[in-house]
C-alpha cells in the first residue's frame, strides 16, 4: 500500500465496477476533449491571418442541424453516463443480506470499530477475504467520512443519525483507511488500516485476545458482544419496566420488533430499523406507537454511541417468541 | 514617453482622492474594484504558495495542522468571496455594460458605489478575522463542526462574508435593471454582446442564490453565539440541513464565477477570427439555461452525506443536463473560427486557454456527476482539481484574456504584447502541470485538505508544486507589465483590436459621459469584418 503507482488498487467487487465505469468516461472524455482540441489546433492554424489578408473572415451565422447534433448527442451520451453511474450506486447503497455487520463510530481524531463478536479496533478493522461487510456508522462530534480507495467506497458519519456503507473485500491484504470530510485538527491523522485476512485466521484473530479496551465507554469488557452489553444496558438503564414480556400497559413488547412495520397514534408509519431504534430512544416522544401513552422518558446524554448500537443490537436479537 | 492628448477622459476629469472615492462613475468604481481584488488575490495565492509548500513532503513539517488548516480555509475564501465572485463582474461588468448598450452609466449610480464600500467593509471584518487568527473551517463552514467545534474566528469571518454577499447582490440588481432599461436605440435583445448576455444571467444568479448563502451564514452565526439548535443534533438540529442551504447557493456560484467568463472568450474569439459568433442564440440562451439549472443540481455535492438514494438520482441526472449548454457553447466557439481569419494577439492566446482547461474542467465534472464514481473521488483531490479546471481554468483564463482584451480602453495604454504572450503560455502550462497531476492524486485516494499525507503521493505533489511556481511566474508577469504600461505604454487608439461593438467607438480611455452622442444600434453583435468608416 505504499508504492509509487498512478491507479489504485482494486481489491473489492464494486472497485472493478468503478474503474470500469471510469474507463468508459475517460474514453469518452478524451474522444471529445480530442475532438476540441484537433479542431481548435487544426482551424487556427489553416484559418490563421497571412501576410496580405484582407483580414475579413467568412459570413457565417450558424446551422440548425449542427446545433441540434451536438445538443443531442452529447445528452445521449449523458445519459448513459448517467444510467451506468446509477446503477453502480444502487449496489453500493443495498448491502446484501448475508452481509456481516460492524459498527463503526468516528471521532475527532479516531476510528472506533466494533465486531458483532465483541472484538473492539481503534484505527484498524479487521475483515475476512470474500464476505459482504455492512457498516453502520455514526459519529460522536462532527462529520467524518469513512473511505477506503482500494475498495472505492466512502460514506460520512453523520453525528445524530446512522449512515450504512458494504464492501465485499476480493484480495487478502493491507489498505488505507481514510478520513475524507475535513473534521478539524488532525483530521489527516484520522486514517487507519483495513486488514484483509483468510476466513480461518480472521476466526483465529475474532476470538484472539483483545487489544483495546475503553473504560470512559459503555464497553468496558471489549470480549463481550455488543448483544450482550445491550442487554445488560437494558436492565441497568430500567429498559425492562416497561418493555419486558408481553405487550404490557405501559409500553410495547420489543420481541420480533426488528424488521416490522410500526403504526405510531399521530397516523404516520415507519419501519423498525435501526433508525427507527435510535430515534425511540433519543427523542421517544417523537413517534408513539398507536395505543400507547408518551410517557417514555427521553436517554438523549444518557447513553453514549456505542452504548446506544449495543441496545438496539440487544433489540435485534428479540426473536417473536421470547418473553 | 508619449503625452496624452489634452482631451478630457474619465481618469483626467478629476483629480485627487475624493474624485475617486466619492465617484458615480461606473468606470472609476470598476477601476476600484479592479484595485481591491487584485490585493485580495495577491493575499489568496500567497496563502495558495505556502498550501503547495507544505505540501512538497508527505510530513507536515512545514507549518502546524491548525495552521495548514488556517491556509486552506483562507485561501479558498479569500479567492472566491473576494476575488472570483466579483472579478470579471465588478471590474469589467461595471466598466463595459454601459459601454457596450450605449449608456451613459448604470442605473443607479449611487448604488454601485454603495455596493463597492459594502465589499470593502465585509473585506475588513474578513482581513481582520484572519489578522486575529485566521478561521480553520473550509470555506463551506461545514456543521456541526463550525457551529461547535472549531476554536477558531467563524463569526468575525461569517460576519465578514454575510456584509460582502451584499454587494453581490446590489451589483446583480443594478446590472439587470440596466440591461432592461438603458439600452441604445435599436440594441434589441437579441442585437446584445453575448458579454451582457452573460452578465444577465450571472446577475439572476446573484439576486436570487446570494440571500440563500446570506441567511445560511447568519444561522451558522447564531447557532455558534447563541446556541440556538439549527444544525447541530446535540441541539436538536439537521447537520445535513446546513448542507443543502450552503450548496444552493454555493453550486449556482461556480455560474457567477464562470459565466462572466464565457461572455468574455465570445467577444475575443469574434473579434481575433474576424468572424461573427456561430450560434448567437444558442450561446445567449444557454447562459440563462445554465442559470435556471445551476439551481438545481446542488446535491450532487452529497452523494456520500447518507441523503436518499432516490434525491441522490435526481440531483445526478440534473447534473448530467446541465453539462449540455456548457458543451453547446464550447462548439459553438470551435465553430466560430471555422474560415475566419485568425491571429493569435495575447487575448486570444488566453481565449484559446479558457476552451482547453474549461473544456476539461467540464468534462471532469461529468465523472463527479456520475454516482458510481463519486463516491470513489468525492472530496480527494480528483475534485480540488476539477474545480480549479473551471474557476481557474477557466474563469480566472478568462479575466485575464478580458483584462488584456480591455485594458488599451480602460487606461488608454497598450502593454508589452510580447510579455503578454509569454505570460499566456507560462499560465497555461504552469496551470496544467499544477492540476493535472492531481486528478492522478484524486482517483489514487488522496483526501483533500490533508496537511500530511503517505508517501507514495509524493511525487504527483512535487510535480503540482513545481507547476504552480510556474504558474504563479505567470500571474506575477502581468502585475509587472500592466502596471509599466500605465506610464510608459504606447498610447491606444480607440479600436486597436479593429473590435466590433459600441465600447470601441468611443476614445480610449473613455469621456465621463461615454458617448458624445447616443449611438443608434442598426445591426446585430459581431458585424465582422467591420467596414472601413468603423475603424476609428
């Protein structure tokens, strides 16, 4: 990852879809860039003032058919571009199914990245080779921007709310990770190292001791899963009052919610993901579920971002039949 | 030395301080501006010599990071709130409109040298800010970190470009009204330079996008003094909100800035060809159509800020379309020269610059467009080289092809040609060698405003280092020749470029009153070539 070279390296599935698609674009670019500049060289040059010119250029006023040949073409074109540019963006905006989810929190001036597993990483992130990888992303301040060039993936992490990028990493190797929204001091400092490893030494890594541990977050035992911190967070924090068992008087039953659609008493609807998670437990005045009374006091300040994805992680594994 | 004539011109018609600072004459308050933003972009490029300083090595052991930080942010305000916004408006806007529709001033005088004091004051509260030390935010003032985390002067500089847009916005209105209401008999629409054409639709932008950026500015400024939640989720704000406000404007101001200068490569073009335009009308509507859709694309700015995939489309697709009047004008100027009868005098060497970086520029701009790919390219230097193709490139190109263009009429003097051409072609080589490499640097990964970097993007950085000490020779060449040519240039005739257009009918420098008599327009723009009795 530190050699002089005039084009990245490829080392996802969407990285040869990208460089595919800006291949077509410089080839397209250049025909045209080309064609400009030929024709600029060709006419200054046969059309140039010679010695003993009358210096009167030709009366010409323009061509219809000419203007409406180089509007058209040049918007076809476009549009392809266009089509093509989309499309791509469309399999980088849904990650499939199967994929692998990491939390990722940014910082001023650091990666927080952790594993459903429990492994917790500053500043490096550990995945296996050929496995869809889902980040969900946020941020503790202000505006980051998670990118990985070898991958050709980026997305901010926006404070207040959750981003989601995936990448399935095609080679086994060492990339840059870095900070691309400008987020002060060190923001040239805030890169980091993705780590591609064989699928049986990331299981061999994934349950290797731990190396980073935070005791000002709500992680203090970085072996645990964040599963089992949530739920641990759902006790301590009262969660279990109101929300424990089956539907109760004063709140909702969380078991089955993930995934499901929520009628709120105001008309409106959404569905329950982690968004929906978030904003229930920040601001849960915001969307009361029809039937219920908005009595759920708010946690905003109370739960750190990483606390908060260890709680709606505990929320996601309530499966329909518990309690 | 040769001696002016004793004829009475708007520099000879008062004399001493007073005559300039309480003048109604547009072209003194042109020459004003004229004076003001050449400071401002000396003060900007040097901010831009010490970015590619630091730049040289991968570590960043030049300056501090707050400092690097400082630069960037100053650089990039400096240059385009008080150089590139009102350059070829202000300076030659103010000076040519009446000219070239046969007036005797603009519509409200008083007005536009209110809008002149009103950038000098919000240029103070901005020099002042940056005395004081300087703001480290970008020049998008990006939230929640301007709002909350920056240490550094967000308000005074806020303050400083909230004044400053007003002059924008006091230029833009008296531009329209004039265009509307004081043309020479006879000068019908669609008989107007494609330079005033080009200016409306600049002015429109003006008008309707700077009161955007203006309230955008004082929210910022209120949320960091007051602490009224707008931006800021841990007050309960949208930081995205910011996002969508600050590119309403600032996407339609890459227009302001580039369009003045396409007017300009029309008048050149035209007249070192000896041809009439190609395509008048095309060229003249496309300015207002790029006008109406700059308003529309601003979130192609956001493709990676999480805004929905669906507005993602929309905003691309706009995108895409607004790149075909770009295009259209590009081909028609290529065909503009098809059987003229060309010569290569300074300004055209800068005209014939503007169409390869602009061309450039432009195209570049499609693969930002595309969402695929922006995402990969979305704030590395691939952008930073792309938007110096086109407001370097290409406006700047063209304010100095309009200065060279311009300049026997508005001081009366022609300067060194043969320094000139050297200039042209330090610049647009010393240009290409500074950016091009940075679209490399950009595909490659490197993040803009990085003050260290790894090590393998070195020697892209060197190469655009030694191309902006060359680029820099470029621009220091004039400084130098332009201002001998005001005591020691040879005099101008009033038409030394045998131009078509009514500015040229009148002496250079011009009279107070710009014409004797009110002239009486009979044909359409770029009657070439000109009949003998035009040539004065």
């Amino acid at each position: 990852m530190s050699s002089f070279s005039l084009f990245p390296e490829s080392a996802s599935t969407i990285s040869g879809q990208v460089d595919a698609l800006f291949f077509f674009m410089v080839g397209t670019s250049l025909f045209f860039g080309l064609l400009v500049a030929i024709l600029v060289i060709y006419m200054a040059i046969r059309y140039r003032r010679r010695a003993g010119d009358t210096g009167a250029g030709a009366e010409i006023h323009g061509n219809l058919q000419l203007e409406i040949a180089w509007s058209i073409v040049p918007f076809v074109i476009a549009m392809v571009m266009f089509y093509w540019g989309a499309s791509v963006y469309m399999t980088m905006a849904r990650p499939p199914d199967d994929a692998h989810e990491i939390f990722v929190v940014g910082k001023q001036w650091m990666w927080k990245l952790q594993h459903l597993e429990g492994r917790r990483e500053i500043n490096e992130l550990h995945v296996p080779v050929n496995q869809p990888i889902k980040l969900t992303m946020t941020s503790e301040d202000v505006i980051h921007s998670f990118y990985v060039p070898a991958f050709r993936i980026k997305a901010d992490a926006v404070p207040g709310r959750y981003s989601t990028a995936w990448f399935e990493a095609t080679k086994v190797g060492t990339y840059h990770l870095f900070c691309a929204e400008y987020c002060g001091t060190e923001h040239s400092q805030m890169i980091g190292r993705i780590v591609v490893m064989e699928p049986n030494e990331f299981q061999d890594w994934l349950s290797g001791e731990t190396t980073v541990a935070d005791a000002g977050s709500a992680m203090v035992d970085a072996t645990r899963s964040p599963a089992e911190i949530g739920a641990e967070l759902f006790v301590a924090r009262g969660c279990t009052t109101c929300h424990q068992g089956a539907a109760g008087v004063m709140g909702p039953s969380l078991a089955g919610l993930y995934g499901r659609e929520r009628n709120f008493a105001d008309g409106r609807s959404a569905v329950a993901d982690e968004a929906y998670l978030r904003q229930s437990i920040l601001e849960p005045q915001s969307q009361i579920l029809d039937g219920y009374q908005p009595i759920m006091p708010t946690f905003k300040g109370q739960i750190d971002e990483e606390g908060l994805l260890a709680l709606i992680q505990y929320i996601k594994t309530l499966e329909p039949n518990e309690g | 030395m040769e001696t002016a004539p004793k004829r009475t011109n708007y520099l000879n018609a008062d004399y001493g301080i007073r005559s300039w600072l309480l003048t109604l004459d547009h072209k003194r308050i042109g020459i004003l501006y004229l004076i003001s933003i050449t400071l401002m972009f000396l003060l900007g490029s040097l901010f831009a010599v010490l970015i590619r300083l630091e730049l040289l090595t991968p570590a960043g052991d030049f300056v501090q990071a707050d400092t690097y930080n400082k630069l960037f942010t100053m650089h990039g305000i400096v240059m385009i709130f008080f150089f590139l916004v009102p350059s070829i408006p202000a300076v030659l806007g103010n000076f040519l409109l009446p000219l070239m529709i046969g007036a005797r001033d603009l519509a409200f005088p008083r007005l536009n040298l209110m809008s002149w004091y009103v950038y000098m004051v919000g240029g103070i509260f901005t020099l002042w800010a940056i005395i004081t030390g300087g703001v480290d935010t970008g020049w998008t003032f990006y939230t929640p970190y301007s709002t909350t985390a920056s240490h550094s002067n967000v308000l005074m500089t806020a303050v400083g470009i909230f004044i400053t847009g007003f002059s924008s916005i006091l230029t833009g209105l008296n531009f329209i009204v004039t265009i509307h209401t004081m043309r020479a008999p006879g000068l019908t629409w669609f008989r107007l330079p494609l330079f005033v054409w080009a200016h409306y639709a600049t002015s429109l932008i003006m008008i309707l996008g700077t009161p955007v950026v203006a309230i955008t500015i004082f929210l910022v400024g209120i949320e960091r003094a007051f602490g009224l939640g707008i931006f800021d989720p841990a007050l309960g704000g949208d930081p995205i909100l910011f996002q969508h406000l600050f590119w309403f404007y600032s996407h339609p101001a890459v227009y302001i800035m580039i369009l003045p200068s396409m007017g300009v490569i029309s008048e050149i073009i035209t007249c070192f060809a000896r041809k009439r335009i190609f395509g008048y009308e095309f060229i003249a509507v496309s300015s207002l159509a790029i006008a109406v859709f700059g308003f529309l694309v601003w979130g192609h700015h956001m493709f990676t800020s999480s805004q929905s995939v669906y507005a993602a489309m929309i905003f691309s697709i706009l995108s895409f379309a607004v790149a075909i009047p770009s295009a259209v004008k590009v081909f028609n100027w290529t065909a503009t020269l098809y059987k003229g009868s060309i010569s290569f005098e300074a300004p055209m060497l800068f005209a014939m610059g503007f169409i390869g970086l602009f061309t450039i520029g432009g195209l570049t701009g499609l693969f930002l467009a595309s969402l695929g790919l922006d995402v990969h390219v979305h704030d590395t230097y691939f952008v930073v080289a792309h938007f110096h193709y086109i407001m370097v490139g290409g406006a700047l190109m063209g304010y100095l092809g309009a200065i060279h263009f311009w300049w026997p009429k508005m001081t009366g003097r022609m300067y060194s040609e043969w320094a000139a051409k050297v200039s042209a072609v330090l610049v647009f080589v010393g240009f290409n060698l500074t950016f091009f490499p940075q679209f490399v640097l950009g595909y490659l990964g490197m993040p803009r405003r990085y003050h260290a970097y790894p090590d393998e993007f070195q020697v892209l950085n060197v190469m655009s280092t030694t191309g902006a000490s060359i680029l820099g020779l470029g621009y220091l060449v004039p400084l130098c020749y332009l201002t001998w040519s005001l005591w020691r240039g040879p005099l101008a005739s009033a038409n030394p470029w045998k131009a078509a257009g009514l500015e040229w009918t009148t002496p250079s420098p011009p009279p107070t009153e710009n014409f004797e008599t009110t002239p009486v327009v009979e044909e359409e723009a770029y009657t070439y070539p000109l009949k003998e009795a035009e040539v004065v």
